[in-house]
C-alpha cells in the first residue's frame, strides 16, 4: 500500500475522531487548522466524504457533519462485543462510584489497547485516549490479559515482541514475565503502580469471554496516592460489580 493511501486513510478517522471529541457541526478551516493540514486537501477529504454520504454540509453554517451512516457503521459493534451495552453501564457504574476514570483494554495482536475510556471527575488525573497501545508485557493490562492465555502461547507472544523491542533493557525473559503473571493468576486481579507512567496506577480485573473469544480487562485508574486510599473499596467494586452486570 502507498505512502499517499496510508496518509489519506489515517485522516479519514482522525477527522471522524475529532467530530466525536468535539460533538458539533465543524467549518473547513476548523478542521484544516486543528490537524495542519492543507485546506485544499482538507477541502478534498471532506467533499470525499460528503460524496460517499459519511459528512453532511450545512450551506448557511459552512460546516460539516458526520451523517448516521456513520454511527451505523459501528452499530452492531455493541451488541457483539460490549455485551448489548451491559459492560459500558458496568464502566458507567465504576465511574460514578470512585470518581476516578474507568478504562476497557483488549489484546490487538502484540498490544494491549484501549477501547473505551471514561474520565475522572477530579482535578488531577490522568488521561489515555481510546485507541491508545501498551505493551502486552510492561502495562497492568497487559499482564491481566496474558494471565488468561497458556504458558506456551505467552512465550510465543514474548518472543515476538522482544523481535519488535527495539530497546535491549526493555527485553524479557519467559522467567521475567511469569513472575507478574502468576501474580495475577493468583490474586484474580492486577494493581499496577508506576509501570507506564510514574505516579500513575490502574486496579482492574479480567471480564468474562466475550463473543467472537475476545477478552477484555476493566480497571480504576488514577493517581497512585488515590488508589491506594480507595483500593479496598476499588478491589470490592470490582468483584462485586463485575459479575452482576455481567452474568454467566
């Protein structure tokens, strides 16, 4: 695939991505100057859209706006792989009762990503965006989600990720990597403090198979210090909350 198809793609969804952020109609020279892009090719990426019947145009506004043949197009998404909407009321519920933000990982090949993330309501915090990739074997999530594969399954893993590590100090052994995966085995949880990023923590759980064998992790993070003060009434939400939004 060309250099010119990647880009043009990638702009696709960062302009789609960016009417979800912002939730309005935008101009053409809104989006042009959020991205940097040029207004004529952003002038010829929204027509594009507009032709294919993804982006609507406002003639008095000048403004653009996603149809709902886009929301359409994500639609059976939920149902299929969110359970019928009963794990993002889960992520809602967690939300609401820690105040702290509320994060849905999966496995996209050699990465753990984040697919859902809903925010904390206090002042210091720390934000991931959905789409957002960690390693498998250096993140909370990461570990949560190896814990649930076979051992020699995790070795073939690592041995591809070490191929793609660029960094010599961040390679591991199977004999490393084990050591937090047996933790989570053990504990039926991971509390990840400091790994990605310093100061910065998650508390989270593996969630039942999903359709299709997806597995997904769900988690409390925030600042260390908060964590660890809300820890024990995290780790009971978790266990209690999990299983009731969740059945089976």
């Amino acid at each position: 695939m060309s250099t010119a198809a990647i880009k043009t793609a990638r702009r696709v969804f960062e302009v789609l991505e960016y009417f979800d952020e912002v939730k309005r109609p935008l101009t053409l020279r809104e989006v042009s100057a959020h991205f940097g892009y040029p207004v004529s090719s952003t002038a010829a990426l929204l027509k594009s859209l507009l032709q294919l019947g993804y982006v609507d145009f406002n003639r008095p506004t000048r403004t653009y706006m996603p149809t709902m043949r886009v929301a359409m197009l994500g639609d059976w998404i939920q149902a299929s792989l969110f359970g019928e909407g009963r794990i993002l009321r889960l992520m809602q519920y967690l939300n609401e009762m820690t105040g702290e933000m509320v994060s849905l990982g999966t496995q996209s090949d050699i990465y753990m990503q984040y697919v859902h993330v809903l925010y904390s309501r206090e002042g210091l915090q720390y934000r991931v965006r959905p789409g957002t990739v960690r390693s498998m074997t250096h993140s909370g999530y990461g570990w949560l989600l190896l814990s649930a594969m076979p051992d020699a399954e995790i070795d073939k893993l690592l041995r591809r990720v070490n191929i793609e590590e660029s960094d010599p100090a961040r390679r591991m052994t199977l004999d490393e990597l084990m050591v937090p995966v047996t933790e989570v085995r053990q504990l039926g949880h991971v509390y990840s403090r400091h790994t990605v990023t310093p100061g910065a923590g998650v508390i989270g759980m593996l969630l039942p198979p999903q359709s299709y064998g997806r597995r997904f992790t769900v988690g409390v993070g925030g600042p260390v210090d908060r964590l660890e003060e809300k820890h024990d009434m995290i780790l009971a939400l978790l266990r209690e909350a999990i299983p009731r939004f969740l059945p089976g």
